[in-house]
C-alpha cells in the first residue's frame, strides 16, 4: 500500500479569519492542519491581505493579539510559497486571483472558499474549488 499523500490546500482570507477567530463549524479546518492531515498553502500576497484583515476595527484585536495569531496559527503550519505566476482575467473580481496563483506553484488539491467569484469556476487547472462544508464531507 502506498504512502498517503496528505492534501495540500489554498484557504481563502475569509475563511482563514471565520476559522481563527470565531471557530464553530470552520474549527475542522485548524484540526485538521494541526494535526498535519492538510498542508495549507500561503503566498506574500495572501499573507498580506489575511495580516491586513486582521487590523479590521471590527476584529478587536491588538498588535499583540494579532502577532498571536501569526505566530502560534500560521507560521508553524503554513507553507508559503514565495513566488507564484500572475493570474489575470480568470476570476470574475481580480482581487482573488491571488489565491489562484497559489495554487500552481504550491501544487494545491483544492481551494476552500465562500467566495462566489471563486466558487463558480468550480475548478481551476484541475483542482476543485469548494466551499468548507464540501471540503469536510471529502476530507473528513
């Protein structure tokens, strides 16, 4: 029997933020890469806007609170992918083709969003596009 091949998976920013920061039915997806069932992917571009979104008013959090986050949720589990291809013209609203670019270069099984603009291309260079409760049904 071979060796599993543990999915590698591009995990859009506001999923990323629900998960974190309000837990309930989105907690499966921070089990599952802590317990290295998944790779979740990042590039400086995801990074940036997931960091930035952070900052929000609405989130309450502090420097600290949001160094937390970064340091004890993201950086021990995330791979970053540090250069990735410019995708234009894919995505209906451009600002998330960012995400699409991620997945190429960092060999992504899937993307998991809410997004529409991105979950009605269902699949992008193969890899299906997935809202987090398909994303559970598949991967749990």
């Amino acid at each position: 029997m071979g060796k599993k091949i543990t999915p590698r998976v591009v995990i859009d920013t506001n999923v990323l933020i629900s998960c974190l920061l309000f837990g309930g039915r989105l907690s499966f997806l921070r089990d599952l890469w802590v317990e290295k069932k998944i790779i979740p992917l990042l590039s400086r571009e995801t990074f940036d806007e997931f960091r930035r979104v952070l900052t929000y008013p609405k989130f309450s959090l502090s420097p600290q609170e949001i160094h937390a986050v970064i340091e004890n949720e993201i950086l021990p589990y995330f791979d970053v992918i540090d250069s990735v291809e410019t995708i234009t013209g894919i995505c209906r609203d451009p600002h998330d083709e960012k995400f699409l670019a991620v997945v190429e270069r960092g060999k992504a099984s899937y993307v998991v969003t809410g997004d529409q603009d991105l979950l009605e291309l269902q699949t992008f260079r193969s890899v299906r596009i997935v809202t987090p409760k398909e994303f559970q049904a598949v991967i749990v």
